[in-house]
C-alpha cells in the first residue's frame, strides 16, 4: 500500500497529465479547477514537470 507521501505523487501526476489535455481542450473551468488542486499539492519539483507537460501540449508554431 502506498504511503502518503507517495499517493500524493501519484495524485500529482495525474493532475499534470490531465492540465495540459484540458487546456488542449479549451475547458476553462476544468482548467481553473485542476490548478487549484495542483496548488494545494505542488512542490517546486512538479512546476517545471507542468511548464514540460504544457510546452508539449502547445500546437506547433504557437506562443504565449
């Protein structure tokens, strides 16, 4: 069974993947929704992997 720690982890990862696709999807309820769960849970660590997971999720030839 996972510690608290870890399921936190988990939980962080799923946030990080699911960010990106609801942006990709335009829902910016969701998108508000998910952020502010992230904050409650975010370290450092899991910034740069959502500054990752968004610039992957940008179209080509997109800026902002």
């Amino acid at each position: 069974m996972p510690t608290a720690p870890e399921t936190a982890r988990n939980g962080q990862a799923d946030l990080i993947e699911a960010i990106p696709e609801a942006v990709r999807d335009g829902d910016n309820r969701t998108v508000r929704r998910l952020l502010a769960r992230f904050a409650e849970l975010a370290t450092i660590t899991d910034l740069y992997a959502l500054r990752d997971a968004l610039d992957t999720a940008r179209p080509p030839g997109a800026h902002g």
